[in-house]
C-alpha cells in the first residue's frame, strides 16, 4: 500500500508547481535548525512557500526586524541544501507576524497551575470587580473562571 506523500508525488492530476512547492518547504522544515542556529529553531519557523518565496513565522515586530537582514544568508543556505535538479528553488524570504509562535513557546515552558476553587473565584471577582454591568460581569466571571479551571 502506497503512503500518501507517494500518491501525492506520482499523481498526475497534481500541477508540478505544487509538487515543487510541497518539497520546498519539506527541505527548508528537514534543515530548519542548522540554517537558523538552535538559538532561532523554536521562535521561527517555515511555513508556506509559493513560486520562490519562503514565507518564515515569527512571534513579533522584533525579531521581524532583527532577522530581515538576514534574509540573503538565510536564502544560501537554504539553497545549499537543494538537490542540483531543483535549483534554484528558493529565490525570496518573506516573514510575516504569528503573535501565537510566543505565546505557544510561552505554554511550553510554564507551568500548569491547578487553582483551587477559591482561588479562582478570588481571581475572577477581581479582575471584573470594575465592570459596572452586572450581566457582562457574570459572562466574564464565567469566562474567566472556565479558563482558569481548564488550564
């Protein structure tokens, strides 16, 4: 039984272009680390690429900017990693902003609390003690004490 990424690649029905596409950003996800240091690997990432353009996620303006300078280098070594059949491949790098990459690495490396009934009742008549509505003060109330007892 032939696995889905075989059926992808040797379906006819499938453009070259989007076969060329797929295995672009396979090779830039397979080399990740070694072409952005262990210092970038969890705070970037890969992901899409369209017509020579490699479009990398950061979490903020800031590492935006501090990698945008980059970019050339980023392009080499990426380009070196391509099979000679297929160059060039990568002919751009874009970023675009994914404010969900820091709070996603920020999950990783806390803790899981477990409230005590009290104390998330403490917490929520705190935080919505200001709100002077009485209905949209229960919704919050609730909101937040769903998501302190989830979490």
């Amino acid at each position: 039984m032939l696995k889905f990424k075989e059926l992808f690649f040797e379906s006819p029905f499938i453009p070259a272009k989007i076969k060329k596409n797929v295995i672009a950003l396979e090779i830039a996800q397979k080399y990740w680390e070694s072409i952005v240091g262990k210092k970038f690997v969890n705070k970037i990432k890969p992901s899409d690429f369209r017509e020579g353009i490699l479009f990398i996620e950061v979490p903020n303006h800031y590492y935006l900017q501090m990698l945008s300078p980059y970019s050339l280098e980023i392009l080499e070594r990426l380009e070196n990693k391509v099979p000679s059949e297929l160059k060039p491949l990568f002919c751009e790098v874009r970023f675009k902003i994914n404010p969900y990459l820091s709070k996603k690495n920020n999950y990783l490396t806390t803790q899981k609390k477990n409230f005590k009934p009290e104390e998330i009742e403490t917490i929520s008549e705190n935080i919505c003690n200001s709100i002077e509505d009485k209905e949209i003060k229960e919704i919050f109330k609730r909101v937040i004490e769903k998501y302190l007892f989830i979490k």
